[in-house]
C-alpha cells in the first residue's frame, strides 16, 4: 500500500504537466473549419483570418465583450466641439515583431495605404469619413473628418502596420505578403490545406499562457467534440445539435465545456424590387406569415432567438405588428435561392416553401455554391433568396439599406431613408440617434426590402484543462472572435 506522502508525491507528479499547461509555455490547439483566405490583415475577410489577425496585429480600437468600443493601442482621445477634429494620444511601449517601436506615423501610413485604390482594401468605404490622417507627435495623431461622424470609434479598427514595411511595398505584391504585427504573437508555419501555427512575438510585453497556437482545418464541422473527446484539440466550434446533445453525455461533460455567444447578425429574407411580380402586398404576406405568427419560434426549437428589426441595437423593442393585405389573385410562382453550404438555411428554404404556399406563394428551391450565390444576389439574378450579415456593432445600415449600399441586394432605393441614414451618422448624441433609427425603422416597414429572422446561438467546445477567464467574448462584431484578447485564457 502507498504511503499518504508516496500518494502525494506520484499525485503531483501526474499534475506537473497540467500545471505547466495552464500556467504558460504551452501550446493551444484550435480547430476551424476554412483555411484564411489571406494572412494579410487588410485582406482578412473571412471568421478565420479576422481571428488570426487579432493575434498577430492590434488595432486603435477593439469592441470588448459588450460590443463597446474600447482603445487598444489609444491611450486617450478627445473630439472638438464642431465634431470635426479628433486627436489621438496612443499607449507608449508598443513594438512590432522585429523591436522596433509602433508610433503615429505607422498610423497615418496604415490609413494611406487602405485608402489608395491601388490596394484594394475591402473596406474602403470604412474610411470615407476621414478627410485627413497626420502624425503630429511621435504618439500624437490627428483626424479631419469630414464631418460629423458619430461612429468613428467603430471605424478605428482596422489592423496598424509598419510604416517602414509599407514605404517599400509594391501594391501588385502586397496582397501575398504578411506584414509585421505588433500584437501577442506571429505566424510560425503555414501547411495549407491542413493548418498553421502562431508563436509568441518575443517583443510582446505582456504575459502569455501559451507559447504557440496551432490550428487544424476540420473538414466536416460534426468532427468536432470527436477531436475534443479524443484530445486532439483544446477548442473548436460545436455544432448547435452537437450542443443539444451535450446536456444528456456525461463523458461529453466531463472532457470539455462548452460555451455559448453570438455573432452581432442575423439571417434575413430579401426581396427583389426589380422584379415587377413581387409587389407590397406579397412581402406583407410573407412578412405576416413569418413574423406574426410562431413559425420561427418553432423552426429554430431553441437554436436562436428571434430579430424584429435590420437595426439589431433595438433588440426585442420592435415587437411585429401585422399588415393588413390582399390576399393573391392568383398563384405566384417564384424562385428561392440560397448557399448549399449552410444546412440551416438549406432547411429554412424547405420549409419556408411549405408555410408560404398557404398564402398563394409557390417557391421553388434554387441551392447555389456560395461565390455563385454571392454573384447572382449581387447581379439581381433570383426572385427571393436568404442569406445572412455579419454587422459592425452600431445603428449604421448604410451597407445594407442606402440606395448605394454594397449589399442591398433587394435594390432598394428611397430619398428618405438615405436622408435618415446620413442623418444618423452625423448625430453624435445617442438618444438622439436612437430615435432617428426608430424612424428607420418604420421607413424599413413600409417597404420591406428584407425581412429579418433570426440570430443563431453559436457554441464553443473548450476542453477541461484550460481555465477561461471570467469576462469573455459572448457577443462577436464583424471584426471580433471568440478568443479575441486569447492572453486572458
């Protein structure tokens, strides 16, 4: 028989490498399902790439697990009366990856460079509102917009690069680079299809609990609490059935934890205006059907929760109210279009074909692969289609509900939500933007361009041995992920 001291001894001996996990030097092993598209910050456009550039750069600001704006490299700020002018003071210390020290002017090239059409920034009209970027200190940066803006914090978050990487950078070359980062970690090895891996930047100055991140692509997403069961990964996405069965396996529980958030969204229902066919009283019709009754309710059994209105901020205030409407004349045959890949959506379009033929809808199923689905939802070539946003955390539906919105789909075009969304971006006070995006919200109503469904849960499997911080990611903005600030885990 052991002796109480040989049994504490071996006991310790077994939790060495556990301690040594959990307390730093480790490696944290991730599962996701596509490969970045790019490992250049300004070419992040997917999930998967946004959260490998929250590693590797930082930004002046970040959306903190409330969805609030919140400095990162920003030390202080302040904006003049005539809400023209915002000064800029960042924190001192801050390095890239090669020591030398990240200033002003590394702002200021990093906003010249995303705003130079010869780049091709995706989110170029993220900037518009700036008039003028200049270093005026070595940690001193002022903007001119070009007016009042009332947002501009959520705009401030695009990744800092090197101002002396960029002077030497061909635009023609630049997308294929990776530039140097001066957040927690770099990029260590790519062996695409299969994964890559980030090492601690050696100038971070802060703690760090692991030493690399090493991520692995799944390529069917049901893999997953198997590679959690089977200590193959630490974290990876849970599939929202996958978290339903959770509850009811015990040895599920007793290997990982799992944890819920949501991405700052929503799926919708579109409509083409340009077609002569699909007229107000057949979007009432569809819009009674699905947001007056309980349809969604038991479509998503749970899965997520309901959205009222495209301006998410407003939450459950906006309760649906139905329309009185014609009924058809006659039956109306029109196409559904929607991604293959999305198995959620797949089976809402199925089922929608059934709920709306009571009120004289004939829908026939079109399931396309997602760049074609892109590409046809872009060209105007469907009748109805569903498809989803990934938002930026702030009234602004620009994008989405102005006539030159780059994802409104619908062609939607009306004088006076465009007057009201400018408006809305030029109040900087927030009760007052409040009510101009009531206003929106009922110009949104009137015509129906789209109809808003639902936010899907999202769910986390993260395994046992790792402890997670008391505050973390539970809301997710499009620049945002789950383990946004990972140095806390």
């Amino acid at each position: 028989m052991l002796t109480k001291p040989l049994r504490l001894f071996l006991r310790a001996l077994f939790l060495l490498p556990l301690l040594a996990w959990t307390t730093g030097g480790g490696v944290l092993r991730v599962a996701c399902f596509d490969f970045p598209g790019s490992f250049n910050p300004v070419y992040a456009t997917s999930e998967t790439a946004q959260a490998v550039a929250n590693k590797i750069y930082q930004s002046l600001f970040y959306f903190d697990p409330q969805g609030i704006p919140r400095p990162e490299l920003v030390d202080s700020y302040s904006c003049n009366e005539a809400g023209r002018e915002i000064l800029l003071t960042l924190k001192p210390g801050a390095r890239f990856a090669d020591g030398s020290a990240l200033d002003s002017h590394d702002v200021a090239a990093t906003i010249a460079l995303l705003r130079d059409p010869q780049f091709e920034y995706p989110y170029a009209a993220d900037l518009d509102f700036l008039a003028k970027a200049e270093a005026v200190g070595p940690l001193a940066l002022r903007l001119e917009l070009k007016g009042k803006f009332a947002p501009w914090r959520s705009y401030l978050t695009f990744k800092v690069l090197s101002a002396d990487e960029l002077q030497r950078v061909d635009p023609g070359d630049f997308r294929d680079r990776v530039p140097m980062g001066s957040g927690p970690y770099r990029l260590a090895g790519v062996k695409e299809p299969g994964g890559f891996e980030l090492e601690r930047n050696p100038r971070w100055p802060g703690g760090l609990r692991f030493d690399r991140i090493r991520y692995a692509i799944l390529g069917d997403p049901r893999q997953a609490p198997l590679k959690l069961l089977n200590s193959e990964v630490d974290a990876v996405e849970i599939h929202g059935d996958d978290a339903a069965a959770y509850g009811r396996l015990k040895k599920w529980r007793r290997r990982f934890r799992i944890f819920s958030y949501k991405k700052f969204g929503y799926t919708y229902l579109v409509f083409n205006l340009r077609r002569p066919a699909i007229d107000r009283d057949l979007r009432r019709r569809a819009y009674n059907r699905l947001q007056a009754t309980r349809f969604l309710d038991d479509f998503l059994a749970g899965r997520g929760e309901r959205v009222f209105s495209p301006f998410l901020l407003f939450g459950k205030d906006k309760r649906p109210r139905p329309f009185p409407a014609a009924p058809a004349p006659r039956r109306q045959r029109l196409r559904i279009m929607t991604n293959s890949e999305s198995a959620v959506r797949r089976q809402l379009v199925l089922f929608l074909c059934e709920e709306l033929r009571a009120d004289g809808i004939e829908l026939e199923p079109v399931f396309v692969e997602y760049r074609m689905f892109l590409q046809r939802l872009k060209q105007g070539d469907f009748d109805l289609a569903v498809s989803a946003f990934l938002l930026d955390i702030d009234w602004n539906m620009k994008d989405i509900l102005s006539t030159s919105g780059y994802f409104n789909y619908a062609g939607y075009s009306a004088a006076a939500m465009d007057a009201a969304l400018e408006s809305g971006l030029r109040e900087m006070d927030d009760e007052k933007r409040r009510e101009i995006y009531g206003r929106a919200h009922d110009l949104w109503r009137a015509e129906l361009p789209l109809i808003p469904l639902f936010n899907l849960n999202y769910y986390m499997g993260v395994a046992r041995e790792i402890t997670p911080p008391r505050e973390r990611f539970e809301l997710i903005g499009s620049c945002g992920d789950f383990f946004y600030h990972l140095q806390g885990w």
